[in-house]
C-alpha cells in the first residue's frame, strides 16, 4: 500500500512539475515578420476571445536553461502552425509555466520565446500541439 500511495504522490508531482497546458482554439492567421520572427492569431474554443501572440526564437536565453528548445523545434513548430491554418479545424495550442508573456494583456497581446511540439496523444484529434515558452528555465 505504501508504494502505491509513494508511485501516485510521483505521478502527481510529475505532472505538477511539468507546468504544461492545452486548449482547443482555431487559428485565424500566422504571419511571418522577418526570419524566426512571426504572429500567431488564434480564437479559443472556450471563451471566444481572440488571442495574439508575437512569436520568436531566444537562443541566448535557452542556451543554459532549457537547451531542448532550439531554433530548429521553433522552426518544425512554425510549419506546424503552418499546416494547421491551412487545415482550417480546430486544433489544440499549449503553453508552459506560466504562457505566454504579456504584452498588453488588455487587447490580449502575448509574446513566446520558444516554440515546442509534444504528442498528447489525443485519437480523436490531431496529436501534436505546439507549446509556447516564455523566459522558460
């Protein structure tokens, strides 16, 4: 019992730990700004709200930190984003820590340093969901 109770207090600090989280939202344009340098326009699923995001790659920043982001998961994640406007469905947009960071949460304006691809894994729907970071360490 008591390695049952120890294995679900991991799990669950695991997931904790992770930070990460999804939502259903569909995308209305990505526009590229210069090289590694884009806007993500988005609708969520659940509120209706319309969302920005300025999108970008910080290698600096994730050198010594976290150096699983790279400029080429941000660029594979941009061809994602690419592919999944194109589609024209409802896809799942996911963000760590805290999302992204604001810039004028008002007009519900953000911006992302770090681009990311994770399977959830989902049948139902398409399984790979880009992740934004933000000052991510």
């Amino acid at each position: 019992m008591k390695i049952l109770i120890i294995v679900t207090l991991l799990v669950l600090n695991l997931s904790a730990f992770a930070g990460g989280t999804s939502e259903d939202v569909r995308l209305i344009s990505l526009t590229k700004k210069k090289q590694h340098e884009h806007t993500l326009v988005y609708k969520s699923v659940a509120s209706g709200e319309i969302y920005t995001i300025e999108l970008s790659y910080s290698g600096l920043s994730y050198f010594f930190k976290a150096r699983f982001l790279t400029q080429e998961r941000y660029d594979v994640s941009i061809s994602l984003l690419t592919q999944q406007l194109v589609q024209d469905k409802i896809v799942r947009l996911g963000w760590f820590g805290g999302g992204p960071c604001p810039i004028d949460e008002d007009k519900n304006i953000y911006r992302s340093d770090a681009l990311e691809i994770y399977n959830e894994g989902d049948s139902k729907k398409e399984p790979n969901v880009v992740y934004a970071f933000c000052e991510y360490s």
